[in-house]
C-alpha cells in the first residue's frame, strides 16, 4: 500500500490534523493546572493510543511518567468480542500515585470499565480517565471521561492518529472513516 492509497482509501475526514493539535494542547493546560505541583503517571493503552498520549505528554508541563498496558477485547474486526486479556502489564508501582489512564476510544467502555477496576485494586492515589475520543452510541458500561479530546456522536468505524483497521491506517494525521468496501 504506498501512502497516496491511504488517504484514498479514506471516505471522511471526522477530525483534522489541527482540530486535533489544538485539542491536544488544550488538554495538555488542562491536566497541567488541574495536578499543579504533583507528579502523574500516564498510563497509555497500546496500541491506538501511542500517538495521543506522545502529543498529550508534550503538552504537559507537570513531571511525569508514562507507563504502557496492552490489552485486547477486539481482533482483526470491528466489533468487541467481549472480553477483555491483559497482554502487558505495567512496569510501575502506581500505588499511592497520581495516574490518567490514556485511551484511544471509549466506545461501549467495556475496556475502561476492566481497566478501572484492575488499575483502582492497586490503590493509586487517585485514578482519571482522559480519552481522544468518546463515541457515546454504544456504551453499555457507566464510564466517563475526566479529559476528552472529541465527542462522535454516529457509530462510526474510526481510523488514524493511532487508531487501526487491521493494524493499518495508524499513522494517518487526522481521524476518518474508511470507504465501505475497504471494511468488507
Ligand atoms: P470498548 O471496550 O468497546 O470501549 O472498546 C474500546 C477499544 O476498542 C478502544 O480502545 C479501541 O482500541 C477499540 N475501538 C473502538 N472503536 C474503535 C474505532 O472506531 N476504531 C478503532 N478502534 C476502535
Ligand atoms: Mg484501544
């Protein structure tokens, strides 16, 4: 695939390159107001949101550290199987610590809806949620995001800064939706 098929391969751009810059940067003053003069660690959920969580850091101007859990609960498809397996776990004693989980998508929150309760039973000293997108049609969980970049009201497939369709697409700069028959 050479990079131009990429972006044909897109049907809808949902969200810009700079939409998502000037989000970013304000989630980044955000988080650095809201732990003034406190130490937090992210904790990023790979791999979709590698990308959010390397721009989001660089806007925080907090010491800090970034941790990784690799998780699944969807394969090569576009619907959740239902479980959820924990493929890395952190590095980090996050007890008595500051932690922003970093996610990609809350979509029916059944990953963050694991990750709190697996994350909380380590007793941090306090645990918030900062999602890139939150797409509210089909959540069945009761989470919600402490920082979240954009709201997506349609069910929609996504894919790009980060996010995947069969691990490709990834290293879009904005966020969109493929052409139907890409997905079939
Ligand atoms: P949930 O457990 O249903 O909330 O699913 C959350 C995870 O599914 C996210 O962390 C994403 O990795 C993945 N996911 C959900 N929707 C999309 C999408 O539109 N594009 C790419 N990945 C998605
Ligand atoms: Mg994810």
């Amino acid at each position: 695939m050479n990079n131009l098929e990429m972006h044909q391969d897109c049907e809808r751009i949902l969200i810009t390159a700079d939409q998502i810059r000037e989000r970013v940067l304000a989630l980044g003053e955000q988080i650095t107001k809201d732990y003034h003069g406190e130490e937090v660690i992210f904790v990023s959920i790979l791999n979709g949101s590698y990308i959010f969580t390397a721009d989001l850091m660089r806007a925080v101007e907090l010491p800090c550290q970034v941790d990784f859990m690799q998780v699944s609960s969807y394969g090569d498809s576009t619907c959740s199987s239902g479980t959820l397996k924990i493929k890395r776990d952190l590095n980090s004693d996050i007890t008595g610590k500051h932690i922003i989980i970093v996610e990609d998508i809350l979509d029916t929150g059944y990953t963050m809806r694991n990750l709190i309760n697996y994350l909380g039973s380590k007793n941090p000293r306090s645990m918030k949620i900062c999602t890139m997108i939150d797409k509210p049609a089909r959540r069945t969980e009761e989470v919600s995001a402490d920082y979240l970049g954009f709201v997506i009201n349609e069910d929609l497939f996504l894919v790009g800064y980060g996010l995947d369709y069969a691990q490709r697409y990834r290293n879009l700069p904005y966020v969109a939706i493929l052409k139907p028959e890409i997905y079939s």
